[in-house]
C-alpha cells in the first residue's frame, strides 16, 4: 500500500437520475459539486478532532481540473477516492478518482488546488504543521 492508499477518503455513493444530461450521462458540473462535496467531508473528518478546528480558518479552491475517461449514467455505484499528494506554505493539492464499483472502472481524475485562508478576511495563511500532519503529509515541508 502507498502513501496516498494509507491516506486516501472514500465516500460511496449511487449516480442519481437528476445529474443525468441531455447526452444520458452524468453532466460535468456534477464532478465539481462531488470533488467539492468529498473534500469537505474529508477535511471535517480529520480535522474534528485536531487543536485547530475552532480556528478561524477554511480552504477556498483555486482550481479544479477534471478528465473525463468514461461516462458514468445513472443508478451506478461509485466509490469516490480523494487524497492530498502535497502541501505549499499556503496551498495543497487534493487529488480525485470516480471509480465505478461495478466493474472496478476509472471514469473520471481530478485535482483542485486548495488555499489555507483566515475565515474573515480570506487572506492565505501559512498552513499549520499539525494540519499537515493531520493529513498524513510530513509536516516540515
């Protein structure tokens, strides 16, 4: 097991009809709100239970890069992993994979580039060690 298997989420979940297009597949704007979705479940998750979680801090993403490998429709099972492959003073880098459990498919890779900002003023913030390490990444990079 590497790493990032150590340290991926998953969050499972069946394709509803409501994110099918007209093409009679999963629309792309439902990979953004999932990819969002599955970070900030992931992130409560480990932060729950750190010092910080009563700071006054968030992530705000930068930007999102999906590629789209296969169509996904609805009522198919998906496992949706996540994971952050690295930390910058004030940015990570959270990775996506929709695999459809069916058949053990990859249909769909992202990433988002997350900021660490102060929760009032938005402005980037040195992103903490314990947060670092919270997230199964060596905390003095």
């Amino acid at each position: 097991m590497s790493a990032d298997d150590a340290n991926r989420f998953v969050h499972r979940f069946t394709i509803a009809p409501d994110v099918i297009d007209r093409n009679g597949h999963v629309n792309n704007v439902a990979y953004v709100r999932w990819m969002q979705d599955v970070a900030v479940a992931h992130s409560r998750a480990v932060m729950e239970h750190g010092s910080w979680r009563d700071s006054r801090t968030t992530w705000v993403a930068r930007s999102h890069q999906i590629e789209y490998l296969k169509p996904a429709f609805a009522d198919e099972p998906i496992a949706l992993n996540t994971w952050l492959s690295d930390f910058r003073r004030v940015r990570c880098t959270r990775m996506y994979e929709f695999i459809r459990e069916s058949d053990d498919v990859l249909v769909a890779r992202g990433q988002t580039d997350w900021v660490y900002v102060d929760a009032d003023t938005f402005r980037p913030l040195s992103i903490p060690v314990a947060v670092r390490q919270a997230f199964g990444l060596p905390g003095d990079t």
